[in-house]
C-alpha cells in the first residue's frame, strides 16, 4: 500500500513516514506544501492521501480541491489530519469529500492501523 503525505511540517512528516513505513510496512512519499503534493500525488499514484488542513499558501481544502480537478487524482482517497477537532469541522471536512479525519496528535505506533481501518470502512 501507498500513502502519500502532504504537510508542512518536516517533523510531522518524519514521524508520519515512520510509523507507516516502518511500523505498517506501507510505501510513504511525501510532500512539504500542498502544490508539491498535488504534482507527486499525479506521479506516484497512492493509494491514499493523509493531508494536513492548515499549511501556509495552499491549505488543505485548497490543495483537496485541486486533487478533486484532476482525473488522475480525482478518486484517490483523502483523509485531513488536524490539530483542529471540532466535531462541526471534522464534519465539513468529510461533507467535502474526504474519507475521514485524523486528530493530531495520533499514536505514531497506531497511525497505519487506523488509517487502514478507515479504508476498509470506506470498501
């Protein structure tokens, strides 16, 4: 399995390609901001998106709308990871089209658990 990462934050992006590629045994690329994203999700093709909401210049409802445009991208799963867990915001999240949402901070030791958890759901 394939998980692209889109997040601003090296150390996030770090943890996050450590616990689902150590841990979980899934192929992780990642992306520092959400227009690199945009172009290597079109690339590599993942099988999910783990996006992070606020990020400077393109956010990530931007950056989800941008993936949405693009037919190579278009049904390529998303789940939001924010700080921000309002249960209204995690809400308009998933009215907009993603899978799911994940809060930070997670347990890096579980993180490819749930979000495989979230895919089967979803099949």
């Amino acid at each position: 399995m394939k998980a692209l990462i889109i997040d601003d934050e090296d150390d996030v992006r770090q943890v996050i390609r450590l616990s689902l590629g150590r841990v979980g045994g899934m192929d992780v690329v990642d992306a520092s901001s959400g227009s690199a994203g945009v172009g290597l999700a079109a690339e590599t093709r993942p099988d999910f998106i783990l996006l992070d909401l606020m990020m400077p210049d393109m956010d990530g409802v931007e950056t989800f709308g941008r993936l949405r445009e693009d037919a190579r991208t278009a049904s390529i799963p998303v789940i939001f990871l924010t700080a921000k867990a309002l249960p209204s915001e995690i809400e308009r999240l998933r009215r907009l089209g993603a899978l799911d949402v994940v809060v930070k901070p997670f347990n890096p030791m579980t993180l490819a658990d749930q979000l495989r958890e979230i895919l089967r759901g979803a099949a």
